[in-house]
C-alpha cells in the first residue's frame, strides 16, 4: 500500500500565485514573529483571584430569585378559546413557510385540565 502512494505523483499547486489570491499575496506581512520571542509561560490569563471573584459573580448571578408569575386557572371556555388563538397564530405562521405551507387539521387536542379548589 506504502508503494501504491508513492506512484501517485500530485500536482504542486500553489495557491497564492493563482489570480484569485493575487491581491491577497501581494498585501500578507512578511514579518513573522519569531519562536525566541514567544513568552515561556502566558502573560495575559486573569489570577487566581480574578478567576475566583468572577466566578462567584456568575454563581450570583445564576442563583437570583426570579419570582414566577403564574397564570390563572381558565374556565373551559377561557382555555378553548385561547387555544383556538394559538392555533389561528400558528397557522398565520406556517402561511409565510414554503417548505410546507399551512398545517391541514390539528389532532383533537384536550388540554389538561387542573381541578379547581
């Protein structure tokens, strides 16, 4: 197999002398920067205590209470009608998708129902 790729010859193409990347070429900066000059250990990561300070902001900020604002039970009626609203929205939606256009019929759907006290 090793025999087989080496009777393959390829093509050496370079692709900053074709005329698509001339431009391009022609502006790269020639200066590169050197290994020697690269710093041994990074210089520009946060402390430990940069690390810690904003680690515990973000916890902060994950565990605020956020009050949940619950909706009121619906009559029968209130919740037919709503669905029957989303419905109508979701069908005005699927109006504007030329994949598969509106949707024709919806399951029976019972939402379910939470007794009331």
């Amino acid at each position: 197999m090793v025999t087989a790729c080496q009777t393959v010859r390829m093509p050496k193409i370079d692709i900053l002398k074709s005329p698509e990347f001339s431009e391009d070429a022609a502006n790269i900066s020639k200066e590169f920067p050197r290994v020697k000059d690269a710093p041994t250990a990074p210089d520009d990561i946060r402390s430990a205590k940069q690390w810690d300070r904003d680690a515990r902001t973000m916890q902060a900020l994950r565990q605020k209470k956020r009050p949940v604002l619950a909706q009121q039970n619906l009559s029968e009626a209130e919740a037919d009608a709503e669905f029957e609203a989303l419905k109508a929205k979701a069908q005005a939606y699927k109006k504007d998708d030329p994949a598969s256009g509106p949707v024709e019929g919806f399951p029976d759907y019972k939402p379910r129902r939470i007794p009331r006290n």
